[in-house]
C-alpha cells in the first residue's frame, strides 16, 4: 500500500495500543499521539495519510482540533472521528467540520478496517481542494468577511460577491456549500440563455455559482431572471459574481434593472490583496506549503527579506496572481531559501508594460476596460464609416447591445 500512513490520536493507551495492532496486522503504517499537542506536532513534520481522532481528550478535544487544521488549510487528508459516547449532533458537527467518517468505541473490527479502507480511497480519488477562510487570511477585513459569510450561511437567498478579480470569491462560495449536495458551476454561462432549468435540476438541493454575470447578453439575463423564480421550488442557493458594478450598467441600460434589484438585496464585498498587506506574508508561507505538501514543488522557505517583498507589492491579480508567482518562485529558486532577490526577478519579468495600447495600468481595472473600448469602438466606426451593422459584426455584439454600450462609453455617432 502506497498510502498507508494512520495517526491515532486517542487519550486512553489501551485504545491506542488495540487499534495500532489491529491496524498493523493488516499491513499499514502506524504512529500515535496521546493528546492533541502530540497530534500537532506529527501533523507539522508530515502529513498521515489518514487520522482516528478521538473526540475527548483532555487537553484538547478533537473538534476543536479538527477545526483548527481546517482553518489553517492543514486538513488535507481524510479524519475519521472516534468516540465512545458521541451524540448524532456530535457526529453532525464533525462532518460539517470536514471529518471523512465517524466510530463509535469500542469499535467492531470490521467496521474499523471498512470505514479505515473507505476513507483511505476516499482521500486518494477526493483529495480536499476545498480551502478554508483562513486561506484569504487573517486580518479584520476577512475576519469581517467571515462574520458577514456566517452570518448568511443558512439562509436562502441568492448572494452577490463583489470583488476584483483573482480575489477568493470561490472559497467564500464554498463556505456556503453544504457538505455531500451539488456543487454546480458552469463554465459557460450562455446555458442560462439555452437551458436555464437545466442547472437547477443539476444544483437541486445544493449551490450554483455563477461568475461574472456583469458580462451576460440580454437573453441569458432573461434566463437568469426565469432561474431566480424557480431557486425554491429546487431548494438552490445560488451565488454570484461580479467584478463590475452591476448599478451602472443597470443605469445604462446594458443590465436588466429587476435582476440587478433582485441580486443586489443581498451583495458582500471580497477584499483585493493590496486591501490586506498585513496578510500576505503568511498567505504566501501557506501556499508554499501547500504546493510543497502536494508534491508539486520541492523543500523550500522564504527569508523575512523575501516575505517583506511580496508584502509591498500591489498585486492586481490579486491571490490567483500570488500563487502564481509562489509557485514560479518554488520551482525556478536555486537554494533552499526563498531570497528578496528571487522575489524581485519574477515580479519584474512578470511585469507588464506601463501602458497597454496607450492605457496606462496604474488606474484601476474598470477606468482601463473603459478607455480601451472607446479607443476600439472609435476606431471600428471610422474604419466602417459609421456602418452600424458592420461594426456590429466585426464587434460580434448584437446591434441592440452595441448601442448600449456605446452609450455607456459616451461615444456620439455622427450623422451622415
């Protein structure tokens, strides 16, 4: 057996040495903890490929150990809960928490090996990609985030996130998700044009997450607003994305105003990276870890110099660009220490010019898009000598929609 590596954590060393020569007998490797200190410290030098955590422990109980490997992204592999006088409410927590299974002691053999057998496949096919808040961070704009997130987690209604892009929109989505029920997230989003109904029937009883819906056509608009109606009748929560603000397309006609009132009544913010400085060093130690506990770099740590680096910089993609540039850094370091001068190459080959097509990039994404489409809308009608419908086409946007948005750009049409 490749995976073979189990924990057990339990108090009483009766239990610890029953389960460790049973687990043994049957070919696996086996290392133990006492209490949940012991715990922490195996799971910081190597990662089990499984852990029987027994839920009452005198230091620590295995819930709230539980929770936090979740909050620190250290919950990679699957954790079967042990008790010996464990309530359905108990076990329902530990689930939710993100726990593969739950025992009750004493523990029948051949439910031990089936449910140890289980999760262990369970990890191998399923590996945990699910990240937790605490990968955002832990400054008061993502604790306010979470307290906001929490305090939604029940409810119904459809919820808006706002944010720029390559921020944590999809763990937030996921901490919304309730554990075993659809997970839906199309990657096209023409669907709500076509067949709306079709993805409540494939999210019914989970969530369907829609990004960026500020760049809908009227027609899959209208098929979101045909969807809204139908969420409780399929038990759906449904979230969106945007990272344009829906009010002034709304005010310009370019987005239906009943859908935007509908999205708009429940709408939380995520914060852009350059917003929480003060996390990014540790966000960066965790991604490494992460990509290191994965196989997917080698050992390696960042100086302090290195760390106070990526903390100044201003990061317009946000974290998907920050993990990018760990992982670059992870690969193509040429000692074990991540240094400052490391972290300054890649930021400036990964560079982009000042301007871009004449737009300069230090204003914000919004103003960039902006100047950049009323350069290339002008410069279509002049090529097409204010030909509406050729411009249209070359623009592969319908007439209709071409208007609004030339509107929206102030663009005045001359007349012939």
């Amino acid at each position: 057996m490749s995976n073979n590596t189990i924990l057990v954590v339990d108090d009483e060393i009766g239990i610890r040495e029953l389960l460790s020569e049973i687990l043994r007998d049957e070919g696996y490797r086996v290392a133990v903890a006492e209490n949940a200190g012991q715990a922490r410290n195996w799971r910081k030098q190597a990662r089990p490929d499984l852990v029987l955590l027994d839920i009452w422990m005198p230091d620590t109980d295995g819930i709230t150990l539980l929770k936090e490997w979740a909050s620190s992204g250290l919950l990679t592999m699957p954790v079967v809960m042990m008790s010996g006088h464990g309530t359905i409410e108990t076990a329902v927590e530990a689930t939710r928490m993100g726990a593969a299974g739950y025992l009750e002691k004493p523990v029948p053999l051949q439910k031990l090996l089936s449910t140890v057998g289980g999760a262990l496949r369970g990890g191998q096919t399923k590996p945990r990609m699910t990240l937790p808040l605490a990968s955002l961070g832990r400054g008061p704009l993502i604790a306010d985030l979470k307290k906001r997130l929490e305090q939604v987690v029940n409810l119904r209604t459809p919820l808006l996130l706002t944010s720029e892009p390559g921020t944590g929109v999809d763990v937030c989505a996921r901490f919304l998700h309730r554990p075993n029920t659809p997970w839906v997230e199309p990657q096209n989003l023409g669907v709500l044009a076509n067949a709306p109904f079709d993805l409540l029937e494939q999210a019914k009883g989970g969530l369907l997450f829609l990004k960026e819906i500020g760049d809908l056509n009227r027609l899959a608009q209208k098929g979101l607003l045909l969807l809204l109606g139908k969420l409780e009748k399929y038990n759906v929560r449904l979230v969106c994305v945007t990272s344009t603000p829906l009010a002034e397309l709304a005010a310009h006609g370019a987005f239906d105003p009943r859908l935007y009132e509908i999205l708009s009544g429940l709408c939380i913010n995520v914060p852009s990276l350059r917003e929480q400085r003060e996390d990014i060093p540790e966000l960066a130690t965790q991604i490494l870890s992460r990509f290191i506990e994965s196989g997917e770099a080698p050992l390696r740590q960042f100086s302090t110099a290195a760390l106070n680096c990526l903390r100044n910089h201003d990061w317009p993609g946000n974290l998907a660009q920050l993990t990018g540039t760990v992982h670059s850094l992870a690969l193509t370091c040429a000692g074990d220490e991540i240094l400052a001068d490391d972290v300054k190459q890649i930021l400036a080959s990964s560079s982009p010019p000042q301007a871009v097509a004449g737009v300069p990039l230090n204003i914000p994404l919004r103003e960039a898009r902006d100047m950049f489409e009323k350069a290339y809308f002008e410069q279509l009608i002049d090529q097409e000598n204010s030909n509406m419908t050729r411009v249209a086409e070359r623009a592969g946007l319908e007439r209709t929609h071409l208007y609004r948005k030339l509107k929206l750009l102030g663009i005045k049409l001359r007349s012939n």
